[in-house]
C-alpha cells in the first residue's frame, strides 16, 4: 500500500477567495452570509452542483436595511461588474393570483395574449451571462407578500428548475442561483439583540450563543410561514443579523466612497475632494439610519443632504477644479455646511469649524487625487 497524503478541505481555491474579499469590502456586518455563499460559489466553480436543479436556492433572512439584498447586488458587481445585473422580482407586486399573468404571460385565447409580454423569459434570465460566467442571479424580494398562485410556480422553479409560461415557452433555470428574502422574525430578532423575549442581552464573548439564538427564532418565524414543501427546496437558510453601530459607520464609508467615485469621474469638469467632519458623519447616521430600519434610507439621507447640495455649489461655481472640501454639520439649522478649505471662508451657510475631519474611505481619495492630478495645468 503506498504513501498517503493528508488533504486539506477547508481551502479555498484563489477565485473563490478573491469573491469572498470582494463582497466582504461591498456588504459591512454579514461576514457568516457572506462566507456562506462563497461555499455555494466553490460548488459551482467544481461542477458539483445538483444536476437538474437550480444551482442553489438561499433564503435569507433578517430585519430590513441589514443586507439581504444588497448581498445580492454585491455578488452581481463582482460577477458581472453592475448591480442591477440581477432578474428582481418584487414579490409585492404578485398579492394577488391574477397578477401572475404579468410575470409569466397570459395563455392564448386569453384577452391581452399577446400585448402582455411575460417578466421571465429565457432571454431575460441569460441576459448578464458571460464566457467566463455562464450563471444568473435571480431574486425574489420579500417573498412571503407573494400570492398562492406564485407560491406554486416556486416550487416548480426550486425543485425542478422549470418555469412553463403562458405560451407553453419553458424557462430553464438549471444554471441559476435563485435567492429569496424575507423580514419574517424582525421584531423577534430586535427584541432578542435588546434582551427580550426573555433572554438576556448576552456579553461581548457570547456572540456565539447569541446568533444560535437569533438563528433559531428566524427559523422558527419561517416555519409558521412557510410549508414544509417550501422549505424542503430550500438549500440554505441564511440569517442576517441587525446591523450595529460600527456596522453602520462602515457602510456610511462605503457610501461616502461612492459620492467621492462620482464627483471625481462626473462630467461636470470640476473634480474635487470632500471630507466629513465627524459632526457632519454623526448627522448623517441620525438622519440615514434606526434601529427599525437598519441602513436601508442611509442612500437616501446622503443624496438629500450631501449630493443635492453639492450639485448647486457646483453650478454656481462655489467650487473649482482641485478644492478641498470640508463638509460639518449645523446642528441648530438641522443641515450640513460647506467650507473650502483653501479660503477658509464657508461655502452656504456659516458655521464653526469642528475638530480633525474625518476622511472619506481612502481609495477614493486616492483615487480623485490622482484625477486631480492629471488635470491639474502644467507649467
């Protein structure tokens, strides 16, 4: 009998790695979901996924504005460099049976045969596919507001990777990764990271326990909810917890970085750079983010506060080409404040300069000062 060599399984090949680093920089506070669908990606990537079934079926689920969906984004950037890469059905849309009709087509005979072209088609689902990727994401949002009707077209597309729209046209889904979200278990969840229901808020080292928990009470909301059919297609279930305060600090970086990648590629011809106070971070949080709601209208707070304002200072020539921008907050106007830093002198409204600034993320920093730099004129 000869040599035997001890093989290591929990490696990971370099493409998966390099996806995992991906999405980790992309999605703040969901390292457990982000690790696991880096698992469902390897079986993809070794040809070991079930034959005759989508490649995977996750439900995610967890409070809103915690990540769910924007996991998914992050997974079509990296695959497919675009967000909005991803076949979205917004399961609000479908509460009633008749509504089906817009998703997969009405029979023939019917009235509106042929003006109502059905949401899923092949051509749609293949859409973002590449050579070197020959997958799709397709995702279904909040999926317990779906109707009955659509409910039982799930469970053909989970079990069988089949879709029959209304002209008898098949849509196969064998080469999709199929993800469901859900807020079932919000509140349980919230309360259960205060210490209700009962428990305890546990200590700094109990994280573990404390997601055993909040991973069993999600369980539990789903079972009320779903069937035992329905959960029998499902490959995982994927809990996102609440997003803490550090969590959402990142994700204003992340969001501020973002602003900063748009201001130093517009066409406006007036690149520049900006940095938040921490006045101006901790206003931003305030309006952006709560408890309820996680991060879900931290995007929004930003382009009302920050962006809007912004644009008019550059159409009023408040700002030129190469400024340094310091962005503070005024409490007792309930705003934010500009200043450029080389005058000295606020751009808007007054305001006392706060302490050391807070820098937004520093690749794009790098990024604009490199921008700045190449257009700056030359002697």
């Amino acid at each position: 009998m000869g040599a035997q060599t001890v093989l290591d399984p929990s490696l990971q090949s370099s493409d998966v790695q390099e996806f995992e680093r991906s999405l980790l920089d992309r999605v703040v506070g969901q390292d457990r979901a982000v690790r696991r669908l880096a698992r469902v990606y390897q079986v993809f990537l070794a040809g070991l996924a079930s034959p005759g079934r989508p490649l995977v079926n996750l439900l995610f689920l967890g409070p809103t504005g915690s990540g769910k969906t924007r996991l998914v984004e992050a997974a079509a950037e990296v695959f497919f460099g675009k967000a909005n890469a991803v076949l979205k059905i917004d399961c609000a849309e479908f509460q009633h049976s008749h509504e089906i009709a817009k998703l997969i087509g009405s029979p023939p005979g019917y009235l509106g045969h042929r003006e109502t072209q059905p949401l899923i088609t092949q051509e749609g689902l293949d859409q973002f596919q590449t050579e070197k990727l020959k997958a799709s994401l397709v995702l279904f949002d909040e999926i317990e507001k779906a109707s009955d009707a659509l409910w039982q077209l799930l469970l053909g597309i989970l079990d069988k990777a089949t879709l029959t729209l209304g002209d008898n046209r098949r849509v196969d889904f064998s080469r999709s990764m199929i993800f469901l979200t859900s807020n079932l278990g919000s509140q349980e969840i919230s309360n259960l990271m205060r210490g209700g229901l009962g428990f305890m808020a546990g200590a700094p080292g109990d994280n573990e326990n404390l997601d055993q928990k909040i991973y069993r009470v999600a369980i539990e909301a789903a079972r009320r909810k779903f069937s035992a059919e329905f959960l029998n297609r499902i490959d995982k279930v994927i809990v996102f917890r609440p997003l803490e305060r550090e969590h959402l600090e990142k994700v204003l970086d992340i969001e501020l970085g973002h602003v900063q990648e748009r201001i130093t590629t517009a066409e406006c011809g007036h690149p520049f750079v900006f940095r938040c106070t921490e006045p101006a971070r901790e206003f931003l949080l305030q309006e952006g983010t709560d408890p309820k709601s996680g991060a879900r209208h931290l995007k929004r707070a930003i382009e009302r506060h920050l962006v809007y304002p912004v644009s008019n200072l550059l159409a009023t020539s408040q700002i030129r080409l190469g400024d340094l921008i310091i962005v503070d907050a005024d409490t007792s106007l309930g705003k934010l404040v500009f200043r450029r830093e080389d005058q000295g002198a606020l751009v808007g409204e007054p305001a006392e300069p706060s302490a050391q600034p807070a820098v937004a993320p520093a690749s794009a920093q790098h990024r604009a000062a490199r921008t700045l730099a190449r257009r700056a004129p030359r002697d």
